[in-house]
C-alpha cells in the first residue's frame, strides 16, 4: 500500500513538472516568435524609410516626379514620389507651422518659375489683404509686419504692428476684430490696406514681393485671406514613398517654401518710417 501510494505521488509529481516545463517552454517559443516578428518588422520598416529618404534626395536634387516605383540596387525596397505646390487656392492660406515667439515667416506676392526663382512682376493687385492669427489657449500673441515692394528700380520696405492687448505699451496697432475670419474661427483680425502706408503704396504701379511676419510675445497660427483674389504658390511639398517587397510602407512629407531673406534682414530694417535700399 505504501509502495503504490508513493508510485502514484511520484508520477503526479513528474506530470505537474512536466506541465511546467511545457509551459514555460510554449512561452520562450512564443516569445522567440514575437522577438523574430518584430526584428523583422523593424528591419522592413528600416528599408522602407531608408527608400522613402532615397527619393526625397531624388526630388529635392532635380526636382523629378517618380510615378512609377523606382527600386534600390542595395535594398530591398523602391520608392514612387510626387511634388505639389504649396497653394492658398482661390481664398485662405493657412501656414504650414506654427509661428514661434521671436521667428519670422514669409508670404510671397509673387510668383516663381521651376528654379524657385522669384518673378518680379505684378502678381498680387489687389489693394489689400487680411490677415489672421491666433495663439495657443490662453496666449495673445502680436504681429509686426514688414512689406517689402519695388518702385521702378527701387527695394522698399513698409512696417506696421499689431497688438490685441491693448495693456502692453507698445504703441502697436489693434486689430480690425476678433472672431471667423480667414476661413477660421476664433482669430484676430487685420484687414491690411495697402495705401495706409506712408508713402501710399498701389499695387498697379508697384509690385508687391513678400510680407515678413514676426509673432511677440506667444507663438501664433498664421492665416491669409485674398479675399477672392488668386494667392500666390508659396513653395512645394515633397511626398516620397517607400515600400518593401513584403508591402511594408513608409511616407515622408518635406514641406519646401521658396527661399526668402534670412531673419537678420528684418533686424537690419527696422524704422519707425519706411525704409528705402
């Protein structure tokens, strides 16, 4: 009796040790396959952005649309690309980033050729623009506003600023409203006509080039309005995607403003009056 009892305790030992063994066995096999599955997926994520940058190199070098899928001779993978106009359509304009505290931004009012080279001709003739902004929750950011034109053979440059709060003494303008404007609701508005400036300034005769913003005091979300008038393009967007032979795809969007004045030129041009180069 004693010989049989300690048989059987035995075996349901050596089963409940088996059953553990299996367990944690199923579970390392698991873990094996989860550990290869995800190298692998890394490995073709990998590849397929390593495509992707691939063709953004292509595109921001000759400026070539690849609608059919390019391979790579040393990986795996291929790329396809295409290239939009960074376009305000008939109405609104939203800038693609946000406007930091301190930083300038550019909206050209003219247009340029495939080389990215400004036109100067009238392309914005309209007499005036909108602009809109706001800031993030609870911050009121303010605009300075540096309008450069050219006047026959001459470069000019018109200033204007733009305030909301009316406590900070700035001598800084107020804005038009606050409410939809711009295609957006919530936002400052400034209606800029251009014959406010001192000299006057007539878009007929005098072709507007570009408008500098500078935001103070909080960052700001730019927005134009043409009022029905066409805008100009602004730059291109580069979209470049790449695949592996699995199917695994990666995208890459590089947005490409046509090259303007580096910020130090603002700093060289501030006056209370227009400025004349």
């Amino acid at each position: 009796m004693n010989e049989s009892r300690q048989s059987g305790q035995i075996l349901l030992i050596t089963l409940l040790v088996l059953v553990v063994l299996i367990t944690i066995g199923l579970a390392l096999i698991g873990r094996v396959r989860i550990d290869t599955t995800m190298t692998t997926d890394i490995e073709e994520s990998l590849r397929a952005f390593s495509a992707a940058e691939a063709g953004v190199e292509e595109a921001l070098k000759s400026g070539v649309v690849r609608s059919q899928p390019v391979q790579l001779s040393d990986v795996p993978a291929s790329y396809t690309t295409q290239i939009n106009t960074i376009n305000a359509a008939t109405s609104y304009y939203k800038f693609p980033r946000v406007l930091s505290q301190g930083e300038v931004e550019t909206f050209w009012l003219i247009n340029h050729d495939e080389n990215q080279t400004r036109q100067e001709i009238p392309t914005y003739t309209r007499d005036r623009i909108t602009l809109c902004w706001r800031g993030k929750q609870g911050e009121t950011p303010a605009l300075s506003i540096a309008l450069m034109y050219k006047r026959g053979a001459q470069y000019l440059v018109a200033r204007a600023a733009i305030d909301p709060n009316r406590d900070r003494d700035n001598n800084f303008s107020a804005p038009d409203s606050f409410g939809s404007g711009c295609g957006q609701p919530n936002v400052f508005i400034k209606e800029i006509r251009f014959s406010d400036f001192s000299p006057s300034i007539n878009p007929t005769t005098d072709i507007l080039i570009f408008i500098r913003l500078r935001s103070f005091y909080a960052d700001a979300f730019l927005f134009v309005d043409g009022g029905g008038f066409s805008l100009p393009n602004q730059g291109n967007v580069i979209i470049s995607t790449g695949t592996t032979g699995s199917g695994v795809a990666r995208k890459i969007v590089v947005v490409r403003p046509f090259r303007a004045p580096r910020g130090i030129f603002d700093a060289a041009i501030i006056s209370q009056t227009s400025f004349s180069k």
